[in-house]
C-alpha cells in the first residue's frame, strides 16, 4: 500500500481534495506519495498530513456545506464539532506514539563525552 493510499484510508476514502492536492500535503510532511507505506517510519507524518487536511476542509465553508450536505446529513456546525473532534484525536494519538529522536541536550553530552 503506498502513502497516498493509506491516507485515503485514514480518511475513510472521503473526496475531500485531489490526488495532486493530497501530494502537496503529503510532501509538506516529508513523505513521498508513491512510497510503500511503513508504520514505523510514516506514522506519525501520515497523522499530522490527516490534520492538515481536516484543518482545511474545516476551514473551507464551501467545502462544509458540500461535506455537510451530501455525505452526512449533519448541519455544517455539527460537521465543523465532528471534524474539530476528529482533530483532537489524531493530536492525542501523535502524543501517545514514541519518540525515537535522541534527547540532545549538554547535561547528557557531560557524561557520554569520554576524556582523553
């Protein structure tokens, strides 16, 4: 499965935008819409591309109405309520993933450092 698939996944394959547009947020987040899909490595840049699309449908009123009307049946505030939610989830789900960067700071360089 390939980036942009499992985006669509992650979207529930809901026509929000283009594939070209999907690729433009894609790369904004450092991932490369042909390449296979690996959990490990694009987890946590796949959830922040889902944040970045909701934040811009939700910002796009033309685009609530459509979602809104068509697909939901929910009034545009209440789609706007669902989408915010729908938001705070990922966030809370990139909290709880772990981090593998290396803490860098000069407290932990004082005692990795040897002497010579």
């Amino acid at each position: 499965m390939t980036i942009l698939e499992r985006l669509k996944l992650e979207l529930s394959n809901k026509d929000y935008f283009t594939d070209a547009e999907y690729t433009v947020f894609l790369s904004e987040n450092g991932l490369l819409p042909t390449d296979n899909y690996n959990k490990q490595l694009h987890q946590r840049n796949l959830l922040y591309t889902c944040i970045d699309v909701l934040e811009a449908v939700s910002n796009d009123v033309d685009m609530m109405r459509k979602v809104s009307d068509d697909t939901t049946g929910l009034t545009t505030e209440q789609a706007y309520k669902y989408l915010v939610d729908r938001i705070d989830k990922i966030k809370n789900k990139i909290a709880t993933l772990p981090n593998d960067e290396v803490e860098n700071n000069s407290f932990t360089l004082m005692f990795t450092r040897s002497r010579r």
